[in-house]
C-alpha cells in the first residue's frame, strides 16, 4: 500500500508540473519563427522587423541585425509586422490569426537593386 502512494505522488507530482509549465513546454516544440531571404545587394544586418497585435498592445522587435531575437510574439487576431531597412520603414505585412498557441513561419522577401 506505501507503493502505491508513492507513485501516485509522483505521478501528481509530475502532471502537475507538466500542466504548469505547458506554455513553456508548447513554446519549446511549437514557437514562431521569422525567415528572412535577402537577394541582391540587400544586406540582411540592416533589416529590422516589429510586432504588434491589438491584443497585444506593445511593438516588440523580433528580427534584429540579421537574427530572430528571442521575443514573444503571440496574439490572436490581427497580428501586424513592419519591416525596415536601415532605420526606414519599407513594407508591413497583415496576418489575421483564430488561435494565439498555433505556430507560424513567417518568409520575408527582400530584394535591393542598387538605390
């Protein structure tokens, strides 16, 4: 009978901190992630990308100087990204998401013919 209650404790034990962590366990296998395909003479350390989402409220940098940084960016509704290169501002990008958890691969493409 003391086995049993040991491992029903650690079988609680252990739910308990799976559902606990679940958001960090869902972020590691499913995030988001930002590629950036630079053609021409574009140089992708000039390339900077902002988040934001109405329900998210705040503008968080998630491409920076060439890399994804290791922001969050997760809202549901629309999710608006604004591209700029070389501190000016040259596109944005729209997309509307029904689940905040799903993740998404977002493909930037830029091309820079000379000016």
């Amino acid at each position: 009978m003391k086995a049993f209650f040991w491992v029903l404790g650690i079988c609680i034990a252990t739910f308990l901190v799976i559902y606990l962590n679940k958001d960090n366990i869902r972020r590691a296998f499913f995030s988001n992630h930002i590629l950036l395909n630079a053609r021409g003479e574009a140089n992708p350390a000039l390339v900077r990308i902002d988040w934001t989402s109405e329900t998210g409220g705040d503008t968080v940098t998630v491409f920076d100087q060439g890399h994804e940084t290791e922001a969050l960016y997760e809202a549901r509704g629309p999710n608006q990204f604004m591209v700029y290169y070389n501190g000016e501002r040259i596109g944005n990008l729209e997309h509307f998401k029904s689940n905040a958890y799903n993740p998404h691969t977002y493909i930037f493409e830029l091309l820079l013919k000379q000016d």
